[in-house]
C-alpha cells in the first residue's frame, strides 16, 4: 500500500512539474492575471508553478503534496461562495473574485523575487504567497460599512474591526487544519513547531492587515520600522554595487542576501502584510491596459452596492453612487490619498518592486487627468469599458443592456 502511495506521490509531482515549466518564467509584474484565471487549468498552472517548480515556496512541516493540491481547489471554491441576505442579482461580484485572488499572489510572488525575499526564511515566502491567495475568500462583494450600516449577520457575529478579513482568515486557517497543512505533529522538535505557528500567524495577520480602514495605521507602523530595517540590510550587505540604493533589490536576492534571522517576527510580519496591502492594491501600478480594466471592476462593484443601498433605503457608502461619482477622478483622488505615499514607501524598502509600481502609477495617473479633462470639457461621462474575468476566474453576473 505504502508502495502505491509513493507512486502515486511521486507521479503528482511529475505531472505537476510539467505542467508548472510551461510558464515558470512568464509569473511576474506583468503577468495578465485574467489569461492566467481564465480556467481551472490555467489556475492550477500558475499555483503549480509557484509550489512546484523548479524554484517552487516550500511551507515548514511535513507536508503531503497532494494536501496543497485539494486546500487550493476548496479555497477557490470560497470565492465562488454567496452570502445570506445579499441581494446578488445586483451585487455581481466584478472586483473580489478569484482572479482578484491570482493577481495578488502573483503580484505578491513578484514583490519577494524583486527584492522582499531577503527579508524571510523559505518558509515564510511561502506563506505569504498562500495568505495572499486566500486573503479574500469569502468576500461578499460589498464592503464592510455595507454590511454594518445593513446589520448583516456578520457584523452581528464578528462586530465592525476588519469584518470581512476575519472571516478570510479564520476561513484560511480552518483550511489548513483541514488538510493538514502548517499543523503541529508529535515528531517535532521546538524550533519545527515555532516555525509552524509563526507561519501561521504571518498568514493571520497579514490578511487581517488587507482592511484598508488600517492603511494609515499602517503606514505610520512600516514608517517607523523602516529605519530599522534598512540599517541591518546594509550592515549585511558585502556587494558594493547596492551601497547607494537603500531598499532591497534584486541585485540582494542575486548575491544571496537573506536578514531573515537578523529580524524578529513581529518585523517580519509587519514587513509581510505590508507586501500583500501593496499587492492587494497593486493595480494603479500595473500596465495601463490593466490598470484601466481593474478600475472599471472595482468601481462597477462599487456602484453595483450603491444600487442595492438606494433599493433598500439607505445612503450609498463613499464611491458608491453611479449617478455622481467620476470613475477618473476617483482614481485620481484614491492615488492621490492613498497609492502614491503607499508606493513611494514600498519603494524605500523594496528598491526594484516599488520602483516599478510607482513608476507605473505616475505615468497612469496622467492618463487619468487627461480622461477626466475630456469628460469636464466635453460635459460627458468616462465610458467604462466593461471586461469581466471569466465564469471559472469567479465572476457569477450576467451582462446589463448597456454592457453588450
């Protein structure tokens, strides 16, 4: 029987590693997250790719490759997940779907391949890219002032503190035990179980940090770790070419710099959710093609919850209302307020990764201030270009008049 399983273990692996060649090297910043969540397939590819391949995250533990296999097929199965109570033939879900969930672990995976692996052991990379997978499973499609100012069951049970991202947490970490992934064993020695329950509270906290009402606190958090951090970075570094650059690059990762001992792990979690907050919200950063494309999404979500709040007589949230907000300059006001000083941070601290995103965001926001010159001088309306991901990357509405 033993015989059989390793067979079978080993064949998994084989077909796996396969499978996970074919796109290795196309994982990155400028990956087009709805060709990689367009099926089931493609989705398996890209997570195949992360824990399989060559190069493949390995989480601490003794763990059963087959076990990772099925918590990601049940995790996808999350997000597909309706909520009670929520009127869902106007809340349609464009934004918070899987391929919302595949963005951000690949942005995530690229955020440590530019230069945030530095900051952790191999066990910890990789539980970040898992947090950053499931850190929105379960989501309901409304916000979270949504569902207290309705007084869902939710905020009944769990109160109004980052309503939604419990939920995604327990709901991870419930998973996990599930399949027996980052689970304590009786042949472990210390160091093993610490690891394993570090890793854990890494994936906690840092979906717990994605509540963007935290942002500031935050902010202010890595700004003053930041000092700190940088300072053991460069007392660790023995290649000169990095001397005059602060934040870590991928000229570090190339040379085999790792400070992950050299940090506690209050620091390292506080680094971590930092990295998924900046994936979570990465696409001001991103090609304008894709940038554009998320933005109509979020904001559709976003107005398809004002619909819903005027049917049921209440005000519609901050964003919310399709007949007086302005999607350009509401992108302009959310990288004004919150994006710029965020990427700008990031860069400070992942040198090669931040770069990018701000550089992308700066040559974006242009491209918005010159769509809503257009709208103001023209007196029409930015036209949404409405391009949903696919029915197995997690969207579950169906196309209105306008949008044929």
């Amino acid at each position: 029987m033993s015989k059989c399983l390793n067979f079978i273990t080993v064949w998994f692996l084989i077909s796996c590693a396969e499978r996970s060649n074919v796109i290795e090297d196309e994982i990155g910043f400028i990956s087009d997250a709805f060709v990689f969540s367009d099926t089931r397939e493609s989705q398996l590819a890209v997570f195949d790719s992360l824990f399989f391949g060559q190069d493949g995250y390995e989480l601490p533990g003794n763990l059963d490759p087959q076990s990772l296999r099925a918590f990601f097929d049940e995790l996808r199965l999350g997000y597909f997940f309706k909520a009670d109570e929520i009127d869902y033939s106007i809340i349609r879900r464009e934004y918070h779907t899987f391929t919302h969930a595949m963005d951000v672990m690949v942005t995530t995976h690229a955020l440590l391949k530019s230069g945030g692996g530095v900051f952790f052991s191999s066990g910890e990379r990789a539980s970040l890219v898992l947090a950053a997978l499931g850190h929105d499973v379960l989501h309901t499609g409304v916000n979270n002032s949504f569902l207290i100012q309705a007084n869902h069951p939710y905020f009944q049970e769990l109160g109004e503190e980052s309503l939604q991202e419990k939920r995604s947490a327990r709901f991870v970490l419930e998973l996990l035990d599930k399949h027996g992934i980052l689970v304590e064993s009786e042949e472990m020695d210390e160091a093993q179980r610490n690891e394993i329950l570090e890793s854990r509270n890494l994936i906690e906290q840092s979906i717990l940090w994605t509540d963007i009402k935290r942002h500031n606190e935050q902010m202010e958090a890595m700004k003053n770790a930041k000092e700190g951090i940088l300072s053991i970075l460069q007392k660790n570094r023995s290649d000169k070419k990095n001397e005059e650059v602060d934040g870590a690059g991928v000229l570090d990762l190339d040379g085999g710099l790792n400070i992950s001992s050299s940090l506690d792990h209050e620091t390292k979690t506080l680094l971590a959710s930092f990295i998924l907050h900046s994936a979570d919200i990465s696409n001001p950063g991103k090609a304008w093609e894709h940038c554009e494309r998320w933005a109509v999404l979020v904001m559709n979500e976003f107005f398809s919850q004002g619909d819903l709040q005027k049917k049921l007589g209440l005000k519609p949230s901050m964003n919310c209302d399709r007949s007086t907000v302005s999607v350009p300059g509401c992108q302009i006001g959310f990288g004004k307020f919150v994006i710029r000083d965020l990427y700008a941070l990031l860069q400070e601290i992942l040198h090669d990764g931040g770069g990018y995103l701000l550089n992308n965001f700066n040559s974006n926001q242009e491209k918005w201030k010159s769509l809503q010159s257009i709208s103001q001088e023209t007196n029409s309306s930015y036209k949404m270009k409405f391009l949903p991901p696919s029915e197995e990357g997690g969207w579950m509405g169906k196309l209105r008049a306008n949008e044929k």
